[in-house]
C-alpha cells in the first residue's frame, strides 16, 4: 500500500471506529454497532477489543 493510500485508509477506521462509539453511547441496546465494532477491531488486529464487543451482553 502507498503511503498516501494506507494514511487515507487509517483516517478511514478512525473514523468509523469514532462512529461506531456514538451509535453505542446513542443506543447501547443496539447490536449492529456492536457487531461492526468487533468486526474493526479484528480489522486492526484487537482481539481482545473484538471479544469485548462480540460477547453477548
């Protein structure tokens, strides 16, 4: 990847990931948010992040 594109892509999962926190704070009872967290966490190699947010709650 070039540096210009793997910036743009860390911007990109910054982004998301901010996202993904307000829909979370928003509604906390809302599974889909929780589900794509743990989805990008695996993305950034968080495993321990993405059991938190793909366990049951």
């Amino acid at each position: 990847m070039a540096p210009t594109t793997q910036a743009a892509s860390q911007t990109w999962v910054g982004e998301a990931g901010l996202l993904l926190k307000r829909a979370i704070a928003a509604d906390s009872r809302q599974p889909d948010a929780y589900y794509q967290m743990g989805i990008l966490d695996q993305q950034q190699l968080q495993w321990q992040a993405s059991v938190a947010m793909l366990s049951p709650r």
